[in-house]
C-alpha cells in the first residue's frame, strides 16, 4: 500500500529554490509545478556538484588569502575534502552497478 495525498516542501539543489512536492494516487513523489518525480537519490551526482564547489572555493581561499598561512592550509584540506567526495561518487556508482 502506497502513501497518497502527501506533500511538503523541499529544497531543490538544482535551482536553489524551495519547491513544493505532492505524493500522487500512483504512489510517486513529484514536484507540484510539473509533475516530475523529485529526484530523492543520485547522490553520486550531487556529491559531484560539492566537490567541484569545495574546489572553486579552496581555489579562491588559496589566491585570496595570500601570505595568510592558516587560509592556505584550509585551502589545502578543503582541496582534500573534495577529492574525498568525489571518490566517494565513484565508489556510490561502482557499488550499484555491481548489484
């Protein structure tokens, strides 16, 4: 038995919106404006979009703190973080292409 008639709102990473979502009589969970499944997984994909914000940022903490040795080594492990987020895209998509 499937949950119908919910809904709520969600942030929508894509637009950087709230949206609003409804969970129709066929059981699925959609954006109220246009009727597409809300996409409540691909988590490699937004891991993805994270690591290559984490390195934009690392990037500019890295120019612009200059001289400043505690922003370049925050730099650093920001760099570091992201290549961890990214690997752990791969690993997410290796995993479930094996099942």
């Amino acid at each position: 038995m499937a949950i119908t008639g919910g809904f709520g709102f969600t942030h929508d990473t894509e637009t950087g919106l709230s949206r609003k979502w409804v969970i129709g009589q066929d059981g699925v969970k959609r954006w109220h404006d246009t009727g597409e499944p809300v996409d409540g997984g691909n988590i490699p994909h937004h891991l993805r979009k994270l690591s290559e914000h984490m390195k934009d940022v690392a990037t500019r903490m890295d120019y612009y703190g200059g001289f400043n040795g505690e922003m370049k080594d925050k730099a650093a492990e920001l760099l570091n973080a992201s290549r961890m987020a990214s690997e752990w895209a791969d690993c997410i998509e290796f995993e479930s292409e094996q099942d």
